[in-house]
C-alpha cells in the first residue's frame, strides 16, 4: 500500500513539473500548472499543453478606455464597450512576446 502511495506522489510531481514548466512556457505561473498537473495529472499537462498561449497572441486597444486586449477577446473586461478586429491592420499590436526581444 505504501509503495503504491509512493509511487503515485513520483508520478504526481513529475507530471506537475511537466505541466508547470508547459505553463510557465506560455506565460502563466509555474506553481499554478504544477498544481493543476499534480492534481490531475494527465488531464493537468493536456490542458497545460492545448492552453492558449497568451504570449503569442495579436492584441488591439479598446476604443473605450484604451486598455490592452487579445483580439479574440470580445468585448472589454473594463469598461464594457464590444470589441471588434480593427479594419486598419496598424491598429493590432504584436504579441508581447515579440516585444520584449
Ligand atoms: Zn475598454
């Protein structure tokens, strides 16, 4: 009994630092993903992996208040107002990740 209960914390916590490091990869927190991956472990790292990576995401200006969404995003968190992908292509701003290189 003991040596199974062993042997599933192994398998927990290489799945957590599995997920955590996925997690951390795209920009999220590590312990968050090592906690979820730990927790559930091959569903934790599934989601880990086909989670949307924020850092790689176009984002735009809400034309209400000025603050930073992803495009996909569908209306301002806010001020409310909908969002809709600008017509004018230099009105999308490249991910974050590409701004820090
Ligand atoms: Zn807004």
């Amino acid at each position: 009994m003991n040596g199974a209960g062993g042997a599933y914390v192994v398998i927990a916590v290489c799945f957590g630092i599995g997920g955590g490091i996925i997690g951390r990869s795209k920009g999220q927190s590590f312990w968050l993903w090592f906690l979820i991956a730990g927790a559930v472990p091959i569903f934790g790292v599934l989601a880990a992996v086909f989670m949307r990576n924020d850092r790689t995401v176009a984002r735009m200006q809400c034309p209400g208040c000025g603050k930073i969404h992803h495009v996909h995003d569908a209306f301002c968190l806010r001020c409310g107002t909908e969002l809709y992908l600008p017509d004018d292509a230099d009105a999308i701003l490249p991910p974050e990740q590409a701004l820090h290189r």
